[in-house]
C-alpha cells in the first residue's frame, strides 16, 4: 500500500512540472493564407528595414533570418525572388510580476492522506529593468506583395549584447520553423 500511494505522489509531481514547464516556455505563433501553395517557393528578398528604436537588433535580427533561412536551403536573389521577407521588432517594459502564488500538495501520515491548497505572496526579486521583446516576420508573395505568412514570438530579457543577441536568434529560429506551413 505504501509503495502505492509513493508511486501515485510521484506520478502528481511529475504532472505538475510537465504543466508549469509548457507554461513557462515560449511558443510561436503563426498565421498563414490557407489556399497560398508555399512549394514553390525558393527563393528570398529581404525588405529594406524600416525605422527602428533598437538599430542593433534590427541588424541582428536580419541577419538571423537570412542564416536561418539559408539553412532551409532558400536562396537570396536581389531580383526576381519567389518571396519577399520583411520583420518588426517591438521592444516593451516586461509585465510586473503580482508576487502572488497558489500551491498544491499531497501527503501522507500513517494510514491517512490529504491534499491542501494554498497561497502565498512573495517579494520580486528579478531585475525591475526586464524588457520583452517581440518579433514579427513576413512573408509576402513578390508578385503582388500579399501577405501569405506571419510568425511571431518573444522573450525576456534584461541586458544588451551577446544574452539579448543569442535569445533573438533563438526566437528567430523558432519563428522560422514553423516556415513553409505543413499544409
């Protein structure tokens, strides 16, 4: 009986990272038009950036996507490409923590169990500095530059240079993945 109720214990906690773990990851979104046949598509353009309050990024960012798409096996033209790429970076204050947290337990003593639930409030610790930031890739079909695809995804981040510059490229590459849709 013991060794049961163990197993059953163990079986909850491994459940409950499982969720908090999806939860906590970042997941990219993406949008695309249904009826666009995205197999005959071969090569790129990149748009000329716009504008942009985080040069630095940008250039990152442009980058990223010519590598990540150069290892799909897409190549870049300056005329005449299946596809033109373009992409937007947004850069805000990342949400404040509330400080508020609700737990689940289960325990045993002796013969007899029980669950509790309950709550707590703790002090943010984290940097009051954090930003997000989001990225956003088009894809547009070079003969009428109509929309046929959208990524988009974020992350956290609390200083410049080689950390914000190694997140972007991994928010890229997780954009990028979703490109051409499995239709």
């Amino acid at each position: 009986m013991p060794f049961r109720r163990l197993a059953l214990h163990r079986l909850m906690l491994a459940c409950l990272s499982l969720c908090l773990l999806y939860g906590c990851s970042s997941q990219p979104k993406q949008d695309y038009a249904l009826n666009y046949d995205f197999t005959r598509l071969h090569s790129y353009a990149l748009l000329p950036n716009i504008a942009t309050d985080d040069p630095l990024s940008s250039q990152r960012i442009q980058a990223d996507i010519t590598t990540e798409l150069r290892r799909k096996g897409f190549a870049e033209l300056a005329q005449g490409a299946d596809f033109l790429v373009g992409f937007s970076v947004r850069t805000q204050d990342k949400p404040a923590d509330s400080g508020l947290s609700l737990g689940l337990g289960t325990g045993s003593w002796g013969r007899s169990g029980g669950v509790s639930v309950g709550t707590s409030v703790g002090i943010p610790l984290g940097s009051e500095t954090a930003k997000r930031q989001t990225i956003q890739i088009d894809i547009l079909d070079s003969a009428n530059r109509r929309l046929v695809w959208r990524g988009s995804d974020s992350f956290d981040f609390d200083t410049g240079a080689a950390d914000k510059a190694m997140a972007s490229a991994k928010a890229v590459a997780r954009i990028l993945a979703r490109f051409p849709p499995r239709q």
